[in-house]
C-alpha cells in the first residue's frame, strides 16, 4: 500500500481496530482546550490511549494567581496527567503547547518514555536570537508581548485579546470570530502574561532541539505569522533527522482549520515511530495495516 493509500484508509476512523500500542499526549494552544483534538483522538481510535488535558489556566482549569511562569512549571502542573499514561509517550504540541511539548521531550523526567515528538508551530521566541535577521523577528514579538501584558495590567482584556489574534491570523483574511468563541478568549486573556513570560524565559532552546533523539515531525502553515514558520525551520536544520511538512494555504490554526490533512501526517509519524521501535501490534489492527 502506498503513502497515499495510507493516509487515505487512516482518514476512516471505522477501520481502526482494538489493539493499545502506546499513549498520545496532545497539548492545545494559548486560548485552547484539550478539546482541540478530538478529530485526532477519533482518527487513532482505541489502539492509543489519548490524553489531552487542559493546559494551566485554560479550559476547565480556572485562572488563578498561582500560575505557571516557566515551560519546567507547565510540565510540573501537567505531571498528574502525565502519570496516567501507559507504555511510551507520543508528544503532539500545537504553539504554547508545542513549547511545552518541546521541554517534556527535552527536560522532564518523562523524556526516556518519550517516542515520537510532533511539533505544530511551536512557540520559542528565543531560538532566534542568536542572528541579527532571526533576532528581528524575536525583538517584535517581545515588543507585542510587552503591549499585550500592558493592556492586561490596565484591565484591557477586550483590547489584548484583540491584539494577540491579530497577530496569530498571520496572512489570512480578518474574519469574525463567533460571539460565544471571543468571550470565551477573553475571559482566559489573562493567562497569556504567564505564556509570553514563560516563553521567553526559555533559554538555549537550540542546544535541546540538538540533543533530540526521538523521531520528531514540524508542522507549519504558509499563512501563520513568519516568527513560527522560522522556528520550524530552525527546528528543522537543528534536530537530527527531523521531518517537516510546510501547508501553504494553512495557518497558524492548521491542525483546526485543516485537521483532514494534518491529523494523518501525525498518525503517520506515530505509527513509523512505533514500527522504528518494534513495537508489536496485533496484526488485526488497521493503523497498522494502513502503515505497512
């Protein structure tokens, strides 16, 4: 069967069978909930167990005081998770989560468990400050965060909240968000002082993407704001053997707004790192037989 033909039968989730080979942890964006990957869950079906928690602060996790300032906090807040996983550890991280993902697969004492790491668009603004052309890219991103935190320190959550999807919209047509979506990203505006904090706080991203050992695919959109499509690439050159897909009518929102085509890519890379590893599988199952 070929590549096509693969990802073709994958997109079906009725074809998937019984069978666990391991655990999938995905983690959403700024402004997310775990639910953002309920096509991906569907798609894997019971041959992996999924876990998508809500990141600190979103979600069903309400805003506090007590919140997360560094990637090594996040990770901590999101142990008790973490724990309920069985057997090795695929990681799937989307912006604020692919920074999250990034430390587990880097610096967690859950990185030997690690299989497989997918990286969307991951947010880690200080892998490009090592460059006079890279560093531009950075420095406007810091000058956003400082606007944005700004406004949150003047109870300007409507104006921050604004300003912070401006800026993710990238190169795609202004379009209204619904009613319920955008006050649902206000009331959660607040959290995104302790991501940009958190983010930038982050320090030699670059020798961790190099000490990376475990498969590892980039995602990113030709639409999404060129601060994450060079973080990809970066990636890219950095991490040994990494695979990246480029989607040029995709932006930064492309595992929502094109799940079709990205959630097979990940399926994809699971199942080769799965197949990388040995990982037995029982023959009845059709992930597996879509792969091979």
């Amino acid at each position: 069967m070929n590549l096509n033909s693969r990802i073709s039968f994958m997109t079906n989730p009725d074809h998937l069978s019984r069978g666990r080979k391991g655990c999938v942890i995905a983690l959403h964006c700024s402004l997310g909930s775990g639910r953002q990957w309920s096509q991906l869950s569907q798609l894997l079906g019971p041959d992996y167990q999924v876990i998508a928690p809500d990141i600190s602060g979103y979600g069903d996790n309400r805003i506090s005081y007590d919140l997360p300032t560094t990637l090594a906090e996040e990770t901590s807040f999101l142990d008790s998770r973490i724990d309920q996983a069985i057997g090795p550890i695929h990681l799937v991280g989307h912006s604020y989560g692919g920074a999250i993902a990034f430390k587990i697969a880097t610096a967690s004492r859950f990185d030997r468990r690690v299989q497989s790491l997918t990286l969307i668009e991951p947010v880690l603004p200080t892998l490009l400050d090592d460059n006079a052309a890279d560093r531009r890219l950075h420095d406007r991103f810091a000058k956003l965060a400082r606007e944005i935190c700004n406004d949150l320190a003047q109870s300007m959550g409507i104006e921050a909240t604004d300003k912070f999807m401006s800026f993710w919209k990238g190169s795609e047509p202004a379009e209204q968000l619904p009613p319920e979506v955008r006050l649902r990203m206000i009331e959660r505006i607040e959290k995104i002082a302790f991501d940009f904090t958190a983010a930038f706080l982050e320090r030699n991203v670059a020798g961790a993407a190099a000490s990376l050992r475990v498969p590892t695919l980039l995602l990113s959109g030709g639409l999404s704001p060129y601060l994450t499509q060079r973080i990809v690439e970066r990636l890219a050159s950095t991490i040994a053997g990494a695979q990246s897909y480029h989607f040029p009518a995709a932006g930064h929102m492309l595992p929502i707004t094109h799940a079709g085509l990205v959630n097979p890519k990940i399926a994809a890379h699971i199942l080769r790192a799965d197949d990388l590893a040995g990982v037995h599988v029982p023959e009845s199952s059709a992930l597996t037989a879509a792969w091979r």
